[in-house]
C-alpha cells in the first residue's frame, strides 16, 4: 500500500474528502491539530481549524500506477503531493508491553513469558478503552488484585476492555457484570476466554435509559469513565449497590476530586481509600 501526504487547512479537509469519494476514492485519513484543554471534570480539546493538517490518501495497486494516481488526485485535492511511501500492511500483532503490575502480578499477551514466580493476567488489546498501560488503570489492577472478592457480586461500568472485570473475576468473584455503552463483549469473552474464567457476564446498552436492564444488587460497583459521568449514575448506583456495599471510583483528576467526593458523600457515602498517579485520583467509598 502507497499513502500520498498533502499539506492542506482542517477547514477544508471534509469538502476534499467529500470531491473524493464522488472520484470512488474512500482510503483517506487525517490527524486533527489539537489544543489540549482542562476543564472542572478533566481534559478535552479543540480543534484547530485555521492550522495545516496532512491528509493521506491510500493507494492499493502497483508502483507503476503511482504516476497515474497521482494524476488524477492532485487536481481534485488542489494542493501538491509532498511525500509517497510505502506501508506494510500489517494487521497481526495486537499485543501491549507485558506491565509489571505489582510484585506478584504481570499484565501481558499470551504469548509472553514471565518471571518465574509472576501471575500473569492474559490480555489482548482489541482497541476499547482500558489496555493497562493508563496510570488509573495500572491503579485499580494493584487495588483490585491487591483483595478478596470471593463470594462477591461486582458491577463494572464503562468496563471498556473488561481488564478490570477480568482481574476481579480472577480474585474469587462469584459474578462479575461487564456493563458499558459501546459493543465490547467480543473483546471482553475473549480475554475471560484466556483466563479460563466463565464467571462475567457482559451487558451492552444504556443502562440510565433503560435500554440495558441490570438486575439485582452488588457487593462492589466499579466506574472509571470520569467524574461528570459518576455523577450521571449516582442515583443508579445507589439503587443497586448492597447496603454495606463498596464503591470504587476512578477516572478523576486531582482538580476534581474534591468536587466528586462532595457529591458521592452526599448520597451518604463516606470515603474508605484514596491512590493518586501524578494526576489522577482513584478512590473507595462504602
């Protein structure tokens, strides 16, 4: 495969895109200038719309064919050609670094050897959110490996990847619920499957809509996706957490911890255990 790299403004770039696919041309992809913001629940961005950006055009046929290709772009994006090189196509290797969790616990393919001695959690990144190598979530691996869940019903939402039900399932669950918005229960089954464990159940919906049912109560309610979203559920989970019951809450920046932790002991909660990774806080409440 060839990639042609054109220099053109972000403002333009969706009526290229646009001359292109009328041309039959669909291969295209761009990385948009970002200007990295923070605001009360974390960080976002902006998109510079007045900045260059490179806009890429894949090619699938042979180098004799460059010239011909070329041709026919240059007049419909309007700007030169800066570059053409060649990429392998390459699709095989999802694996992550092995991640030392802590002393005893390794996070890695399961093709990679470890240490004598180590417990490996087998794990193939598939591209949902929750790959391990994050601070909040090397975090809760060491918290959540770190207890005894045996005979425990946990709640994991915005599960992403499943790394955090899996390791919870692996420390004795009786049952691990996988909940979150997007379709991972591929991704998720697939690491279970590697692990040997049958003890999570995936659920896929909006759960606040009703869209998803979730029945019962928990003994833990896991959410790592930010603090305006833990606020979102805190009715939620204050229905289906067990009186007694204990509630992990991650994904917050240190300049919204306070905010956060003000709300969850409005609904009675009162907070148990704080870790904190250069900025990001993790906290247990019951």
């Amino acid at each position: 495969m060839y990639i042609f790299c054109y220099q053109v403004q972000l403002n333009k770039v969706d009526s290229i895109i646009e001359k292109l696919q009328i041309n039959d041309i669909y291969d295209v992809f761009y990385e948009s200038p970002l200007e990295i913001t923070t605001d009360e629940n974390g960080y976002g961005y902006i998109e510079k719309e007045d900045e260059p950006t490179v806009l890429k055009v894949a090619f699938e046929g042979e180098k004799e064919e460059l010239q011909d290709f070329k041709d026919k772009i240059d007049p419909i994006i309007n700007e030169d050609c800066f570059n053409i090189y060649e990429e392998e196509n390459n699709y095989d290797d999802f694996s992550i670094p092995a991640i030392d969790i802590d002393d005893t616990w390794v996070l890695a393919s399961p093709d990679d050897e470890v240490q004598e001695g180590k417990k490996k959690i087998n794990f193939i990144s598939q591209g949902a959110f929750g790959t391990g190598l994050h601070e909040t979530t090397q975090d809760l691996l060491r918290v959540i490996l770190a207890k005894d869940y045996t005979n425990q019903r946990v709640l994991d939402i915005g599960t992403g990847s499943g790394i955090l039900s899996i390791a919870t399932a692996i420390k004795g669950a009786s049952e691990v619920v996988a909940l979150d918005i997007r379709d991972v229960q591929d991704e998720v089954e697939l690491n279970a499957s590697l692990n040997n464990l049958n003890n999570i159940k995936v659920l896929v919906g909006d759960a606040l809509t009703n869209e998803v049912q979730v029945e019962g109560k928990f003994d833990w309610i896991y959410i790592n996706i930010g603090g305006e979203e833990t606020e979102f559920f805190m009715d939620f989970i204050k229905e289906h957490l067990e009186k007694g019951g204990s509630f992990l809450v991650s994904g917050l920046v240190e300049w919204s911890f306070d905010k956060v932790k003000s709300i969850v002991e409005s609904y009675g909660f009162n907070i148990i255990e704080k870790y904190q990774s250069n900025e990001w806080c993790t906290a247990i409440f019951k």
